[in-house]
C-alpha cells in the first residue's frame, strides 16, 4: 500500500496496473507509457483486501469507480482517503475481534464463555484451569483460521459451544 501512499502524495493522479509482461503491479502518477488499459480503482480496491485480509470496505470501490476518469486515473486525494479508510477499518475490526476473543475466554471467565456454559448445562466454575486453557488454545486456533471478514459474535459463539463439546486435548 505503501506505493500507493507514496505516489498519491507526489502526483495529483494516480494510475495503476499490471505490467502484463512480468505481472508485477506497477503504480505512477503518469499513464503507463504503453498505452495499457488502468482500472486504478479495482486495483487498489483489490489491493486493500489482500492488505487487510478483509472484504473491500462497503462502498468504497464504487466511490472510487465514480472519480475514475476514463484514462483510468483516479485523484490523489481518493486514494489517499480510500488508504486512511481502510486503515481504520481494519484497526476497529481488529478492536472487535480482541474484544471477542476476551468476551468468550474460558481462563478469562469471559461473560460469552459463562453464557455458553449455561446454555450447554456447564457449570464454568468447575472446569479445571488445564480445560480452560485447552479451550482458549482450540478457540484461538479456529477463530484465526475462519474465513477473512468481520467478526461476529454468532460465529464465536458457534465455535465455543463446538469446543465445549469436545473432550479435552
């Protein structure tokens, strides 16, 4: 992203592609020499999701296709925007993901870990702390290998009364 960044703040518009020859992304603030056809906003659309492992933030490749010129450029300022956006996006989703990852935290005693406890007929009280670090290491381990997006609380919910469920490893 830092290219981007880097280009946005020298140039007033920026173009980006993929160099056809080598595959590499390339970004300017000229139109490639080549005459190559740029979409600067799917490129950068695309390029914040694999840089914040995360669907592209709502609204923000359709505000960057509506000041897409037709030369495929967009202004520095967009990009510029679209960066700082996805950067707080991404830090608040990692603030709600911390949150309920504690929220549901057996050695924690997390209010989510206590209520999925009850609903499964489990007194938290008496899992012993080796249970308690067995489920927080199996939670952490799931919760990090579902699939890129925001957090949800159903989803950890889910995946705590799974590992309740299980015996202890």
């Amino acid at each position: 992203m830092a290219n981007f960044a880097d280009v946005a703040r020298a140039a007033p518009r920026v173009w980006a592609w993929i160099d056809a020859a080598t595959g590499a992304l390339r970004v300017s603030g000229r139109p490639p020499a080549s005459g190559t056809t740029t979409d600067t906003a799917a490129v950068l659309a695309h390029q914040l999701v694999l840089a914040h492992d995360m669907a592209c933030l709502p609204g923000v490749a359709e505000s960057l296709r509506r000041v897409q010129r037709p030369d495929g450029s967009l202004p520095a300022a967009a990009v510029l925007r679209a960066l700082d956006d996805a950067e707080a996006v991404a830090a608040l989703l990692r603030g709600v993901d911390d949150g309920l990852r504690l929220h549901h935290s057996a050695q924690a005693r997390g209010p989510g870990f206590v209520q999925v406890c009850h609903e499964l007929g489990i007194d938290p009280d008496t899992l012993p702390p080796a249970r308690c670090e067995d489920i927080d290491q199996r939670f952490q381990a799931a919760w990090a290998a579902r699939p890129p997006g925001p957090p949800h609380e159903s989803v950890a919910r889910e995946t705590l009364r799974a590992l309740l469920l299980q015996p202890l490893h």
